[in-house]
C-alpha cells in the first residue's frame, strides 16, 4: 500500500504528473517492444504484416485478447516507423499514449511525407487542454495534409456510413446511432439543443430536455423552432475557386474546400476579416445573399432599384429591405439591388424602402411622397 497521507495538495499533484511522465515513457518502450516483436515475426503469407500466431503470443504475455494484441502489434509498427517524432513526445511525457495512438491511427490514410507533416504541426503546439481538442487538432490538420484526398474520403464515407442505427441498452433503454453530414449534424444538434432550453429544466437535466425535444420532433408535434445558425469560416479564395484551402465548420473543426463551397451556395455570408495567422479582427455587422440568391435578385431587378437610377444590377449591393437586425429575412422577399450610393442613401437619411411584393419597392421621400416600383420585364418574345 503507498503511503499518501502525508501528502499536501502540491505534493499530490507533483506525484501524479511523475506519475503521469513515467507511464508515457513505459508506454514508448511498450510501442518499440512490439514494434521490434513483429520485426522479428515477418509475415508468412500474403495480406498480412505480422506471422500468424505473433498476436497470440503477445496476448498470452500481456493478458488481453488477441485481437487486442494485434491492433497493438500494428499500432506499433505505424509509430515507431512512421512517426519518430510522437514516439520522442511520448518517451519524454509530453502527450500520452491516447494521444500517440490518434496521430497514429488517424494519420494512417496519408503517405509518410504528409504523416510527418501532420505530426510536425501538431506537436509544435503541445497536448492541447484534453484529449478531444487534440483528436480534433488532428483530424482537421490531416484535412489540410491532401485536400483531394480528403474530400474524395468525404464522398466515400458519405455514401457507405451515412445511416440510422439502434443499439439495445440495459434497463429497457436503447440507443439511435445516428452518422450525418457534418454540417447536417451541427445544424440537426443545434436546433434540439435550441429546442431543449425553451423547456423548464427545473426537474430535468438538459441532456433529457435533448432527448424529449428529439422525439417531440420525430413525432411531428407543433413546435415554436428558434432560429439558429451554422457557421462555416472559408477563404474568400476557396469561395471563388481559385483555392482550396479548407474552411471551418463551427462546432466540428476543418471541412475540405468542395465541402465548403456545397454549404455556401445557398447560405448567409458575413465578412471575416483575420490576420495572416488566423486570429479574427473584425467582423461586418452586415449579412450577405448567398450567391445563388444574389444572382437572382441580380436577374429580376436588372438596375439599381432607386427610380432614376440605370447602375447595373451586377455592380450594386444586394440589401435587406427590412434590415436583418430588425428580424428582415434574407429572402427574394427583403432584398434589392441598390447601389453603393442608394443604399447609404437609405441608411443615413429618412427615405424609407419598402417590399409588399416580392419584388415590388416602395419608396417614400422625406417629404412624405411614395413611388411604388417593378423591375423592368424581359422581352421573350
């Protein structure tokens, strides 16, 4: 038994980060034993990487199952030969063996070159606060490692893991196992979790709030949904296509360039402005139409909708009638082509706009007249 008592809280917590340091570096040593086990059990048949029977072997030694011995076994061999540099991490202390075996496992899908790449980013900025914000560091910097790659393993898992399955639990409960769409995943937790804390949680906790908000959906009931928001951060130049530099998806972490354009096109924009390292430095108070849409007004209003203005549609601002903080919706509904000059005309005088129809503008003077707009028709015919 370790004697404790006579610890102080210093005293306890210095003990458990040796501690802490020591299994890491007994964890390194376990990865080169294995590594030099299946070094010295070559395969013996074709499709394998260690002999038959190497895992059982290890299995026996180190009590667990064989099959936990083999994925140890190949864990190993992926580290020692591929990743020198989380092994020296992990030797040292400075990430543990869950972290080790993420780099390890999630940088399986690229070549060396890109692995170490990965594992050079990644490292340089230490363990990160807990385990899920260094699996996530991961997992986005392995998306920037082959963008290509990356999105052709999005479309693949897409179509072969996206499904609804249950899982049978103990205590007459069950378990749905729901895989989507990252976008679809943040957008459908967002609104249950928005939907959640509308209830009196008084005498439940959120997490069953979650779940009543969940099935009052599946089953169709009324229910007064917030509005709620998914943000994607992308370069201006991934949007036009001159790049593909991954954008990022709030709540999930890095998405592939194609991903990104697929939720732009029919989104909100507001302008980001961020340093060359990535730290935000402002923000527009403005949202933008999505391109689809903006095109649209584009095509229906043709000029700038100010009467007596021939500005092109394609060189004007397309704007909120009512405006978005006042709850105007970005719609073919609320918005209008309106040149720079025109729409600051709106914005810092008293002529009032207003949209009845869609695309139907009624303008009102300082002097109390109103002139009711169309758009010019096309002539088809």
């Amino acid at each position: 038994m370790f004697e404790t008592r006579s610890l102080d809280r210093e005293q306890v917590l210095s003990r458990l980060a040796r501690n802490a340091r020591v299994r890491a570096s007994l964890d390194a040593e376990d990865a080169c034993l294995l590594a030099r086990f299946a070094e010295l059990s070559p395969p013996n048949r074709d499709g394998i990487r260690v002999a038959d029977g190497a895992a059982e072997e290890i299995a026996i030694e180190t009590q667990v199952s064989p099959r936990v011995a083999l994925a140890k076994l190949l864990q190993a061999q992926e580290m020692v030969n591929r990743l020198p540099a989380t092994l020296t991490a992990l030797e040292a202390g400075h990430i543990d063996a869950d972290r080790a075996a993420t780099l390890t496992k999630q940088t399986t899908v690229l070549s060396d070159d890109q692995a170490r790449w990965v594992e050079q980013r990644v490292l340089e900025r230490g363990p990160r606060a807990d385990h899920s914000r260094f699996r996530r560091a991961v997992r986005d910097t392995v998306t920037r490692a082959d963008v290509t790659a990356a999105d052709q393993r999005r479309q693949r898992a897409r179509e072969e893991e996206r499904g609804i399955t249950m899982v049978d639990l103990p205590d007459g409960l069950a378990q749905l196992k729901i895989t989507l769409d990252a976008a679809e995943a943040v957008t459908a937790f967002n609104q249950i979790d928005a939907l959640a804390k509308q209830r009196n949680t008084k005498d439940r906790s959120l997490k069953q709030c979650r779940a009543d908000a969940f099935i009052d959906l599946v089953a169709g009931k009324d229910l007064k949904r917030p509005a709620i928001a998914t943000n994607v951060m992308v370069p201006m130049t991934t949007l036009a296509g001159l790049t593909n530099t991954p954008g990022e998806l709030s709540g999930y972490g890095a998405i592939t360039a194609e991903h990104a354009r697929e939720l732009a096109r029919d989104s909100t924009w507001r302008r980001i402005l961020t340093d060359p390292a990535g730290h935000v430095l402002e923000v527009s108070h403005r949202r933008f139409a999505p391109p689809s849409l903006k095109r649209h007004i584009q095509l229906r209003d043709r000029t700038c909708r100010q009467p007596g203005c021939e500005e092109p549609a394609e060189r004007t601002e397309i704007d909120h009638t009512q405006r978005h903080t006042d709850h105007g919706e970005t719609s073919v509904a609320n918005l209008a082509a309106l040149c720079k000059k025109h729409n600051l005309l709106k914005e810092r005088s008293t002529w009032k706009i207003e949209q009845p129809h869609p695309g139907t503008l009624t303008f009102t003077t300082p002097s109390g007249k109103t002139h009711t707009t169309q758009p010019e028709p096309y002539e088809l015919e």
